[in-house]
C-alpha cells in the first residue's frame, strides 16, 4: 500500500496556525507525507498596486521593481513559514517537503494537486461574509468542486 498523500496549500494571505497543526496532526495519526505549498498569489500584488494608485499615494504606473519587491518580500515569508513547518514536522516525525509557486492561486492550487496526487488537502479559508463568498466567489469552494480527492476547509 502506498503512503498517503496530504498537500496543505498556504499563501500571502492564508496561513492559519490552526491549520498547519491540523495538516500536522493529519499527516501523524495517518502516517502520510505531508506537502506544504505555498502560492505567491500574483493578484495580491497587483491589488496593492491598484490601491496605491487609487489612494494617489505612487503613480499610474509602478515600477517593475516595486512590483519584485513586494513578491520577494512574501517569498521570503513564504519560505520562513515552510521552514517553521518543516521543523514543526521533524519533531512529529512527518515526512515533509516544500514547495513555492508564484501565479495565480486558483490555478496553481489546482496544478499542484493534480501533479502530487493528492489524497488529501488541507486549505484555510478567509472570515468574509456570506455575501460577499456569493457575489465574488470562494477560491477554496471552486478547488474543493474542481478535484477528486477529499479537501478539508479550515476557517480562520
């Protein structure tokens, strides 16, 4: 039989606590390998972009080296908070291994899930209102629809 596979995906703006223990206590109890990813959601910076520009606070056009200062700085947090896991998960004796994508969170969610194999995943999901999960959308509701293996939603 071969081992299970747990893919906890993090990122800019979802990296509960309570859910990297949970993935943890998981990967443990069930004696699987446990994958930690982490997406540098693209449209996080060109979100902050757009509310310097409206606020007047840059220009119409930042440059291209705000925009890599911004990525840089959540891919260090990034590999700091895979790091913490990854040492989190050698005290319980989890097989752990990280991974970084840059891009569009949906999508490099559902990429990673489909080349892993997962058996498993594990996501946190924002505190926003019932109102705004229907006019926007929920990511974490659209992969949960869009893949065959069990996803287990931890809200913040």
């Amino acid at each position: 039989m071969t081992m299970k596979n747990i893919l906890l995906v993090l990122s800019t703006t979802r990296q509960s606590p309570k859910t990297i223990e949970l993935a943890l206590e998981r990967a443990m109890n069930e004696g699987a390998r446990l994958t930690g990813l982490f997406i540098l959601d693209s449209n996080i910076a060109d979100s902050i972009f757009e509310k310097l520009t409206d606020s007047g606070f840059i220009g119409d056009k930042p440059s291209q080296q705000l925009h890599s200062s911004i990525l840089l700085e959540y891919r260090q947090r990034g590999m700091v908070k895979l790091e913490e896991t990854k040492e989190m998960a050698a005290k319980k004796g989890v097989s752990f291994e990280a991974i970084i994508k840059e891009g569009d969170f949906f999508n490099e969610c559902l990429e990673e899930i489909n080349k892993s194999k997962a058996d498993l995943v594990i996501l946190t999901r924002k505190k926003r209102s019932s109102l705004s999960r229907f006019i926007f959308g929920s990511y974490v509701e659209n992969i949960k629809k869009g893949v065959d293996c069990e996803v287990l939603i931890v809200d913040e």
